[in-house]
C-alpha cells in the first residue's frame, strides 16, 4: 500500500494557492570551479536511493476521501530536477538575490517530485552555488538539513559516486484502488488516532502529566487568536519573492549570550528584533509595543531523526510557539532580556506540545473538511501574527561536494497569505546566516531588515563591552625593517 500524507504534510499543500508556495529551500555556495553537469547528475542519481520520497508523487484520492497518498513517479527524470543556471555578470550578491527571488516565487509542479536543484555557475570570486528548492510537505525544516547533507561529503576526497541500481518504479494505484484505499484509512483513522494519543499521554508524567502540559499549551496558543498589532509586516502578498540576507558568527553569539545572559537562540531573536525595529522605523510607524512572530520547533524526541535506519524515511515533525518581539525598546539588551524571560516563559507552557497535539487531532477530519479547514485556520491565524522566524542548527565542520568546500549556506523560508516577511536562521561550520524573504510587491525594503539584523548583533557586542574587536599587532617588513602594525579588523554581522 502507497504512504499516506500525514494530516501536517497534506496541510502544506492545501495551505498552497497561487500567492503562497509552500515550498523551503537553501543557497549553497562553494569553492570554485563548479563541476561538470554530468558528474553532479551521477553523484545525486547515486545518493537518491537513499531519499525514496525525492522519486515520488503526490496523488489525490478520489472524492477527497482521505488524505493523499505518495507513489513512485513512473517518469522519473533526474535532468528535470537537478538545472544548470549562471548568473550575469558581474555575479555579485544583486545578481544571487535576484536569481534567487525568481526561482523561489516559482510554484514546484504537482506532476512531479517536489524538489528542485539549480546549480548557478558564474558567481564572483569564482564561486558557484546549488539553489534548492524542496516542498513543506516533503520534509520539514530539520530533516531538510539532514537531507542536504545526504549528496554532502565530510571530507574533499570523497569516493567516487556508485552506479546506482536502474530505478525500478512500482506500479501507480488506479482510481478505484486509491478510493478504496482511501475508504479503508477513513475508517481506520480515528483507531489509529486513538492508539497514537494514548502512546502520547504515555511515558515519564503518565496520561495525567502530558495533559496538563497540553492544557497548558492550548491555553496559551489561546492568546495568539487575539489580533497582532497592526503593522506594514501583515496584509495582501502577490507571487513574487524577494530574498536577501543577513551575517553572523557563532562565537559572537556565544560571547554575548555569556556576557548578557539568555540561550543562543535567544540573541539570535534578539538581533531579529533589532532589524524589524530598524525597518518599522525607517517606515515611519509607530512602535506602540511588540509585534508577534511564529516560531517553528522541532518536536522529534532527542533519539527520533525522522529517518529509520536503512529505510530513510522522513517526516514532519513540527509544531509552533508564538514570541512577541520587543521592537519597541531602544535598549538591545532591554530587548534581549525581554525576549529570554518570555521564552522561558512560553517553554514553560509547553505551547509547542499542544500544537503537535492539535495537529494530530487534525487526523479525525475528513480529507475534504481539512483541505477546507486549514485554509480557513490558516488565513485566520494569520491576523494573530506579523512574521515567521525558524531556527535550524547546522553541521559546525566543513561539508563537500564533488571535493568543493561548502563556503556559506543560506536558508529561504516561504512566506503566506497575510504574512509580508519571514526570516530563517542556519548555522553552519562558526556562521550564523539569516535568510530573509519578503514579498516582492510591498517589501521593497528587505535589505533594510537584513542590515538591522547585523546591527542589532552590533549593539549587543558593544553592549557586551565587545566591540569593536581588538586588533591584533602583526610584524611586517617595511624598508628592511620589521615593524609592529594592527592588522585589519575582521568583519562582523
């Protein structure tokens, strides 16, 4: 029998419409020069036996009598999904943008596998990069990462790709096999619902423990259905993306989070806020108090990847907690502090456990009522929040690619009807990168919001009594003599 879209994953898809494409994605650079076409093509064809779902489709059941089902794609072309591109020149970071913004503001095809590589030659300093593209409902943000280092290498002397196995597709469900099929789970899932609850009020606490942490949850989850403050963040969007983004270094966050107090996550959200008070500022707006943002958590358990092994299957495994940004304080680590209070707070109330409950209570509704119902909550929910903000931690070693060092990585996160801005976070071998999407149409000022970023880590390192950074006194020759002079300083942010 073909696997059946969990009640999240199929809301992705129904959340999509022609101005909201539920699709995430990443800017890898790396080391010049970039690889023969043909020999990225062999090395992702061997790694995709490893990633079953990227050579699979989504297909609806007939009537909309349970949710939708994957199957292997008996069409199968791996020269449709992995592009080659080159940017003009000069193929600086306008020219990436810009790139960048046109593929994410493109919808992936239903038809097909929901993923896309673009490898984009001609970036300057002779560099190259693989813009990718992967839909919501084929993996989450976290397993997203772990996908991205399945065709990555730890090492620049990587083995040569193995010929993989001819792709052997089992045969597509008819109609009448899928509507049975369908009818079967529909009865099925309510059982099944039960049994996963009653595993979920299992474990450490008992039953009584995990309800009242769900209690607790649902009742704070309560308070983002109040209207967020209204703002420029929040209104009608187009098609059309605009990305950019912002810089960092771990060992900056690090030291602040020493000197200042509150957890890494905590100053990251932090220098978010400085960029949103910049940009709301710089819009004439009046900061009459917070502005609201999702934050996206993984809710796998510390031994749960997502992924079996040797079977590689992967699953969303999300929920949400909703932070109020102080963008109205002028004092950045009166906004930090702020921020670690109310995260310890909202951690507190468990607020993502009862998302991740209500979600799975999504599975008693019919396929057509939640198609129908995740528009209506999400359209809703979006007059409770301003911006989408997500977290997701990287590998802090080198990675490879056809034994091209990775230089930098760069999250997209989508953006959805009602919510003008989103921003991402991915750390990578000692960076912490924003990426940072807006819709084209009302956010012409995006680059506004990404420099705020890198000067709200600013404020905080001198807040923290760290910047500027001390220059170190390096020894030159100058005339036959050596002489002692301060070395330039390192850029930051």
């Amino acid at each position: 029998m073909p696997d059946r879209l969990s009640a999240l994953d199929a809301s992705f898809l129904h959340i999509e419409d022609g101005v909201s494409h539920m699709h995430i994605g990443s800017v890898a650079i790396f080391e010049g020069p970039a690889p023969p076409q043909e020999a990225v093509l062999r090395m992702i064809a061997a790694k995709l036996p490893h990633v079953p779902r990227y050579r699979q489709v989504v297909r609806d059941v007939p009537g909309r009598l349970a949710r939708p089902v994957w199957v292997d794609d008996s069409h199968f072309n791996i020269e449709y999904h992995v592009r080659r591109t080159a940017l003009p020149a000069p193929g600086g970071e306008a020219e990436l943008r810009r790139l960048v913004g046109r593929l994410m503001s493109q919808e992936l095809d239903r038809t097909k596998p929901l993923w896309e590589i673009w490898v984009t030659e001609n970036l300057e300093d002779s560099a190259w990069a693989m813009v990718c593209k992967t839909h919501h409902a084929l993996v989450d943000g976290v397993s997203g990462a772990e996908l991205l280092a399945v065709i990555m290498d730890i090492s620049p002397r990587s083995e040569p790709p193995v010929e993989p196995l001819p792709w052997e597709p089992e045969p597509q469900p008819g109609a009448l096999s899928l509507a049975a099929g369908g009818v079967t789970a529909a009865l099925a899932e309510p059982v099944e619902t039960v049994r996963s609850l009653g595993a979920a009020f299992a474990g450490p606490g008992g039953a009584a423990g995990r309800a009242v942490e769900v209690l607790m949850g649902s009742l704070a989850l309560a308070g983002v259905l109040r209207r967020a403050p209204a703002t420029s963040l929040n209104g009608p969007i187009g098609p059309h993306r605009r990305w950019g983004w912002a810089q960092g270094s771990v060992s900056d966050v690090k030291l602040i989070r020493r000197a200042l107090g509150g957890t890494f996550n905590d100053v990251v959200l932090a220098a978010i806020t400085a960029g949103f008070r910049t940009l709301l500022i710089s819009r004439g707006e009046e900061l009459a108090g917070p502005i609201r943002t999702m934050v996206p958590v993984s809710v796998r358990a510390r031994d749960d990847t997502g992924m079996a092994v040797g079977d590689s299957i992967f699953n969303n495994r999300v929920s949400a907690m909703f932070a109020d940004l102080p963008v109205q304080l002028d004092d950045p680590v009166e906004r930090l502090r702020a921020i670690s209070v109310q995260m310890a707070g909202l951690k507190d109330t468990r607020q993502a456990v009862a998302g991740e409950a209500l979600t799975s209570l999504a599975g008693f509704a019919p396929a057509m009522l939640l198609s129908l119902g995740t528009r209506l909550v999400t359209r809703a929910g979006t007059r409770g929040i301003n911006t989408i903000t997500t977290n997701v931690p990287g590998p802090q070693f080198p990675l490879y690619v056809l034994g091209r060092r990775l230089r930098t990585a760069y999250p997209y996160v989508p953006i959805a009807s009602g919510i003008r801005v989103a921003v991402a976070i991915f750390s990578y071998d000692g960076q912490v990168n924003f990426g940072v999407t807006g819709d084209y149409d009302t956010v012409p000022d995006l680059a506004i919001l990404c420099r705020g970023i890198e000067r709200g880590l600013r404020e905080l390192m001198r807040a923290a009594g760290l910047w500027p950074p001390r220059r170190h006194m390096a020894e030159v020759v100058v005339g036959g003599k050596v002489t002692r002079r301060k070395s330039p300083e390192r850029r930051r942010g």
